[in-house]
C-alpha cells in the first residue's frame, strides 16, 4: 500500500494514515510489554531492596537506591555467603531439587505413556468392549475437566494407606495423570501429520509394528514430543494444589515453600521477592530458550 | 472429533500355541489372585482377624503393579501381534482406570459419611446428612456463584487475547521479542504471582499499583470491598492466562490461506470489514477450541485464590475449590468436602457437556 508517487494529497493522506496504525500498534504492544514485565522487573528488584527502599517506593536500582544482597542472603545465596554452610540455602535447594525431579520425571512418564497412546489411537482400531477409537480417545481427553478437589481427598487416603504421603514417587504419579490428557491431545495430533506410507514401507522392509514407531516415527515425531514435554514440565512445576495437600516434609515443592513464607512470618519483603523469583527464573529460561517448542505444543490442539 | 484409526493395516499370520495362550492367561489370573488374596488378608489383619500383617498396604500395591505387567505380556503372548497393537494403549489407559476410577468410586463411598480427620472413629456412613448440610450451606452455594463469574471473565480475556494476537499477526518488527514477552506471565507459577502482585504490588501502603492509586485521588483498598477484590483475583488470573489463548488464537490466524484476506481487500474492504467478516468467522472454530480449554482451566482455579484472600472477604471470592480446600485444611472436614467435590463434579460434567453440544450444534448452523 506504499505511495509510489509522493505528489499528491491523496498519498500523503495515505501515508498519515500509515504512520498513526504504526503508532497505535506499537503503542499497544509497548504497553502490554509493560503488563507483562513490570510484576517481573518488581520482584526482582525487590530482592534487592532493603526495607526502607521499599517503603519509599523506589523503583531504579543505583538510582534511586543502591541494590545490595539482603534478600538472596535470607536464602544463603548471596556472594558473600554461598561458601559458607548455610541451613536455609539447603531447605531451599532440598526444595528445588524435589520440584525438578517431580516435573522432569512426571513429565517424563506423561510423555512416554501418551505419545504411545497417542500413536496407537492414531493408527490402529481398538474395540474394548463397547468402545471405539474415539471413545478411548475422549476418555483420556476427558480426564482433563476432571477437577483435583474430586481426587485429592480420596488420594490422601489412598496414599497414607500405601505409605506414599509426602514422598515424590506420590507427586510424580498425580502429575503425571493431570497433564497426560494434554500430552495425547498434543501427540495425537503430530501422529496424525505424519504419513503411513513411511511405516508401510518400513513393514515391507521387514520391522515390526514397535520398530517402525521406534526407528522411523519417534525421530520425526521428537519435536512435538519436546513441545510435549516442556508444556508438562511447566504445568507439573507450577502445580500447587496437591502439593500443599499430599505433602509435609520430605517432599514439600517450591510452590509450597513459597506459599508457607507468606503466612507464617508476615510479609518479609525481600525475602520473599529473593525466593519468588528464584521460584520463577527457571520457567523464565525456559521460556526464552524454548519458546519456539511452547508454541508448538499449544498450537497443535487448535489448528486442525 | 478424529478419524477412526485402522490407517496402518496389518495382517499378520500368527501362529500362536495352545501352551502358549494356556501360560499368559495364567499369569493374569495368578497375579490378580495374587493381588486380590493379599489385600483381603491385609483387610482382615487391620480388622483384627488375622495376628500377622503388613505395616501399610505396600505390598497390595505391589502386587498389582505386578498383576498390570503381566495382564501387558499376557496381551502379547494370547493375541501375537494384535496384542502388540494393544500393548500402545494398554499402558496409559491402565494407569488413568487405576488413578481416577479407584479414587472416584472411594471417593462416593466417603461423601457418604461423616468422616472428620480428628474423630477417632474413622468414616461412619451418614446417609443424606452430608446432602442436607450442603443444600444449607450458603458458602458453597456462594462460590458456585462466584464461579459463574469467573467463567464469565473468560469472555474479556478472549477479546483482549483475540487483540494481542492481530497485534502479534500484524507486520511488526522484533516480533519473537513480544512473543516471548507476552508469554512469560504463562510460565509463572500462581503461588508466585500471588505474592508477587496480590500481596506486594497490591500492598496497601506501599504497592506500586496503590501508589499510582492514590496519585489518582482515590484510597487504595483491593480486598476489602467484594466487588474489586473478586475483580483483582479475576484480572490476576487473567494475567496468567492471556497468553495461553493468545498463542491459540495467533496460531489460528497464522494458519488463515492468505488469499481471502487479499481478496478481501482487493474488494475494497476496510480493515474491520474483512476483521468482521472475513476473520472472524474464520477463526470461529479455533476461537471455540481456545474459549472451551479455558474455561476447563477456568474451572479448577484455586491456588491465587488461596494464597491471597483466602474466599475473603466474607467468601466473595471464594471458589468451589478453594472452599473446599479450607474446609478440610481447616477443618478436616473429609466426608463433607468430599461430598461438596463430588457434586462439583457432576455440575461440570453436565456444564461441559451442554457447552459442547451447543457449540457443535451452533458450529453447523450456516452462518
């Protein structure tokens, strides 16, 4: 729509117009950037107020107040104390390392369990009694209305007579079931996009059934299984529900620990920022790096 | 909802002996029998029937994980290479069955007592007690109010994502920068941002946002009157979950063929023409797709609330979940909540259910 010729009202006209839809845009864009960032950018410089700072509202660091590491101290992670023992660090890395190996591992078993759903249901016909493939398939999918509130009394239960109260292996498998619907939304999909013909030829050249989905379809399917598995992973670090119900001690997760801070001593300011945005900064990586794989898994259930 | 499957046919010859079929079909009764004659003997040994026991119901579990390999080897050795088919779905469709169907089933037994965690009696059955409790208990039908409201909210978050994502389509520069951006509230986790913006940036004396509040001329108090502090956890929630549509919706309008819109245009139409009448009706089905995932999401929201009002005040921004989660948090009240879940349940089934069909039945209709 440029003007190519500049001598005429009329195109300058258009031009105007041009520059006010750029403007709008970009305004709007800029101030949604500011949304999104602002909670962020608070946190994180709050972790390095001290309690007047905050008081007075100070918002620039070396500007109007200089930065120092109280708050990643109260978490023993600061420069001067990451050498030393430090009780608290520990409780914090004890917590860390709980909701890493919870979210890896029950996204893990989601993504094995689902993409071999998924595949099946996208390739073969199954009759279990009366139900067909789109049965199974919205069964799984209709797991996902399911809502914990239902589940988390009977598994407290369930899981203090098995002796799995406030152990990760408990976690790990109530995770896994909340994100395995999306997981087999999402695969099913990428299945669906991958043609027969490269398993029949496989057939033909001799594998079977399990060596063709494992030589042939994984391979291709492995970007969706990433896209996959890092919205699992998202979801499972993020959860807060079941965590703050099934466990105690042991295998307490990070959004518990920083649920507990909250209530017990007041509000600490800077503390609380330290340990909230050590909470957030792993996602946060995630989802700068990875971007590209977020998109594709959320975008693989709406475009048909 | 997709196509029947059967795309990878196979027929295989197998020659499977009768030996065969006679040992896998062994191994799943013996291991069910296993798994079966072991918990009955642990039942009997917590009633008192039995002197020797287990400690916990390990082992049972143990045994039926042992019993749900060999159901997966039997397929295998009774069908051949059916039972490797099966064996795809086998899996999964074992583990959800024995996590959420055993789990229901005990939960409808419990929602018909009156267990409370400090009682020392353990679960007495109280037959319609729990049921009229509930038909009185004006909280729990106030954060089923409450939630109609928040679904509601869903409808504001879709035009504000429909927005973000014809920014993000439109031609812009640095468009992965706003990508990424737009999509960090997503990754952050609720328990978080409740403490990051509901009890620090919404802090009543020194919060940013009450700040700006009173420059404007106005008291700052969020959570104070039922009306804002229901909106404050509404737009949180939102905040979250924007990006989450948005990113369905821009794939929508990503995937839009290209020329209509260029046809469009070349008819002359303005941009909201072809936005109204061309984009739009377009991207219906995504739009659906987006709206109804969310509104699920929507349906389990609980941890903002619990973390930064608790339901105050006075319950007015109670959800279904979080007032359940109270209710046994602070009261132990397992037989009840569990009722009041339970119940919870079957509204949803029936919502979503209706909500699809409409939806199917609106989709068909010629526009």
């Amino acid at each position: 729509m440029t003007a190519v010729f500049k001598d005429h009202d009329a195109d300058n006209k258009v031009s105007a117009k041009w520059w006010a839809s750029r403007i709008a845009i970009y305004g709007a864009l800029i101030a949604w950037t500011i949304i999104c960032l602002f909670p962020i950018y608070w946190t994180l410089t709050t972790s390095f107020k001290m309690a007047p700072d905050v008081m007075r509202g100070n918002m620039v660091p070396w500007w109007d107040y200089t930065p120092n590491w109280r708050g990643w101290e109260s978490l023993g992670l600061s420069p001067r104390l990451i050498g030393e023992v430090s009780t608290v660090r520990e409780e914090f890395l004890k917590r860390f390392w709980n909701s890493t190996i919870i979210s890896v591992s029950a996204s893990l078993l989601a993504v094995v369990l689902g993409s071999l759903a998924a595949y099946g249901l996208s390739r073969f016909n199954y009759r279990f009694g009366f139900m067909r493939n789109s049965d199974i398939s919205f069964f799984f999918l209709s797991q996902l209305i399911l809502p914990p509130v239902v589940l988390a009394l009977p598994f407290l239960v369930l899981y203090r007579s098995l002796d799995l109260l406030d152990s990760r292996i408990g976690l790990i498998l109530l995770y896994t079931l909340t994100v395995l619907p999306i997981v087999v939304w999402i695969m099913r999909d990428q299945f669906q996009g991958i043609p027969v013909e490269l398993e029949e030829a496989a057939l033909v050249d001799g594998l079977g059934i399990w060596g063709s989905f494992v030589q042939i379809v994984l391979p291709i399917a492995l970007p969706g299984m990433v896209a996959a598995f890092i919205l699992s992973l998202v979801l499972c670090w993020n959860e807060y529900f079941f965590a703050a119900l099934l466990t105690s001690t042991d295998a307490k997760t990070l959004p518990v620990m920083v649920a507990s801070q909250t209530g017990s001593q007041g509000i600490n300011w800077w503390s609380m920022a330290a340990l909230s945005s050590a909470a957030i900064l792993p996602l946060v990586i995630v989802a700068i790096f990875l971007e590209k794989y977020i998109i594709k898994g959320m975008a693989a259930g709406a475009v048909k | 909802m997709s196509t029947e499957g059967d795309l990878l046919h196979t027929v295989t010859a197998d020659d499977i002996s009768e030996g065969r079929k006679r040992l896998g079909k062994t191994m799943v009764w013996g291991t069910a029998g296993l798994c079966i004659a072991l918990a009955i003997w642990q039942a009997a040994f917590e009633a008192g029937r039995v002197e020797m026991g287990f400690g916990n119901w390990r082992p049972i579990l143990y045994a039926y994980l042992l019993w749900a390999t060999a159901l997966c080897v039997a397929q295998v050795m009774v069908h051949g290479e059916k039972g490797k088919r099966t064996l795809f779905v086998l899996p999964a469709a074992l583990f959800v069955i024995s996590l959420v169907i055993f789990p229901l089933l005990f939960a409808l037994y419990i929602s018909f007592t009156d267990w409370n965690l400090a009682s020392v009696n353990g679960p007495q059955p109280n037959g319609w007690d729990n049921m009229r409790q509930m038909w009185n208990d004006a909280f729990y039908w106030n954060a089923l109010k409450n939630m109609v409201y928040y679904v509601l909210a869903v409808s504001v978050e879709y035009v504000i994502a429909f927005g973000l994502a014809l920014l993000l389509n439109a031609q812009i520069r640095a468009r992965k920068f706003f990508r990424v951006v737009f999509l960090l509230p997503l990754m952050l986790s609720p328990v978080a941002v409740s403490w990051m913006i509901g009890k620090s940036m919404l802090e009543v004396r020194f919060g940013p946002i009450s700040r700006v509040v009173r420059e404007l001329g106005f008291e700052p108090s969020f959570f104070g009157n039922p009306e804002i502090a229901r909106f404050m956890i509404m737009a949180m929630d939102a905040w979250t979950f924007i990006p989450f549509m948005m990113i369905m919706l821009l794939a929508g309008l990503q995937a839009l063929p290209r020329e209509i819109i260029e046809a469009s245009k070349v008819d002359g139409a303005s941009g909201w023409q072809s936005f109204k009448e061309v984009i739009f009706p377009l991207m219906l089905p995504v739009s659906v797709t987006a709206i109804v995932i969310r509104v699920i999401f929507k349906l389990k929201l609980a941890d903002i609330i619990i973390n930064v009002t608790s339901g105050g005040p006075g319950g007015a921004t109670d959800s279904v979940t979080s007032f359940i989660f109270r209710e046994y948090r602070d009261r132990s009240n397992v037989g009840y909540g569990t009722l009041l879940a339970i119940v919870y349940l079957v509204l949803i089934i029936i919502f979503v259910t209706l909500m699809l069909k409409l939806v199917s039945r609106w989709m068909e209709r010629p526009a």
